[in-house]
C-alpha cells in the first residue's frame, strides 16, 4: 500500500487529467483527504496540500452551489494557516496562500483581513526579486495597501501604494493578470479571485 503522501499525489494528479470537473473534484477530495492526515501526523510540509486546497477552491468558487462562498474560504484559510505553521513549505506556495486567503476574503467585503497576510508574501516577493516574479510583489503590496486603506491606516496604505506603483514600473509583463489587478485594487476595486 502507497504512503498517504503518494496515495495523495496520485489523486492530485490524476484530478489535474480529469475530463470532467466531477472526476477532478473527486480527485482533488481524496488528494485533500490524504494530506489532511499527513498534517495531523504533523509530518513535514508540503507544497501539494496547500495546492489542492487552492485548486478545489478554484473549482468550488464557479460553482452554482450556496455554500461555495464558505466553502472556499474556508479552503483558503486551511491553505493559509497550514502554509503558516509549516516553515519547510517552499515560500512561493506560503506567499500564493496568504494572497490567496485574504483576497477572497476582500472580495467578501471583510474588513478584518490582516493586511500583514499580504506583507507575508510581499517579503517573500522581495527577497526573491526577479523579473518574472515582481508582477507577483506588484499584486501583494496593492492587495496590502487596500487592505490597510480599508482598515483606516491610510500613511502605511499610503506608503505600500507608492511601493506597489513603483515595483509595477518594472515588471516586464505588461499583460499579466497579476498587474491587471494590482491596477484595480490601487483604484479602489477588488478584482475577482481566479
């Protein structure tokens, strides 16, 4: 019998090949299932739990179900919290959690959502500064600015739109999705969460 691990990485994959979006949420809830009991276990992180997390949110959000909204929230914020309490969990993955977790949360209007979740993964972004990862920064900081725009600390608000502004100036994919929403969330609007 393959470890919990393996057995997780198999439905994972085998969810990513899927012809159906029924067969890829089947799998992606077994892959959730195994590498929830890793967790448990308090085995060392991995990147593919909080990846499955974040690709059945991803599927979950598109669909006509009521519950969606929390379901995915709550997805996020397991992805989040399991990314903050596992340091061997490779940075990228624990800065996408964070920006993840708390633009969904944005997008449910929630005030609350601690700006120092998207200063996670900004940190992150700057100590891995590179040209095909400062559209990633660019959207970290906006998100954090908004954040703390809507939390009334309109000078650090006011300090991370600067920097948000500046890092912007040179990413070198002036198309990335990832600009695009920064744009947005420094004029005011919350762009969808994809």
């Amino acid at each position: 019998m393959p470890s919990l691990y393996l057995r997780g990485l198999f439905a994972l994959k085998i969810a990513r090949a899927a012809d159906s979006a029924e067969t890829c949420e089947q799998g992606l809830r077994e892959a959730v299932a195994h590498f929830r009991k890793l967790a448990v276990k308090a085995k060392p992180g991995r990147i593919e739990y909080p990846h499955a997390l974040r690709d059945l949110a991803r599927l979950r959000k598109d669909r006509p179900d009521p519950r969606r909204a929390e379901e995915v929230g709550a997805l996020l914020d397991e992805a989040r919290a399991y990314t903050a309490t596992r340091p061997r969990v490779a940075g990228y993955r624990r800065a996408f959690a964070h920006t993840d977790a708390g633009h969904w949360r944005l997008l449910r209007e929630d005030e609350t959502v601690p700006a120092e979740w998207f200063a996670v993964a900004a940190d992150h972004w700057r100590t891995h500064d590179q040209p095909d990862t400062r559209q990633f920064l660019a959207e970290a900081v906006a998100l954090q600015s908004h954040a703390l725009r809507t939390q009334g600390r309109a000078k650090e608000a006011d300090d991370a739109e600067i920097e948000a502004e500046a890092v912007m100036a040179r990413v070198t994919d002036k198309n990335s999705v990832q600009l695009h929403r920064a744009r947005e969330l420094l004029a005011g609007r919350v762009p969808a969460w994809d």
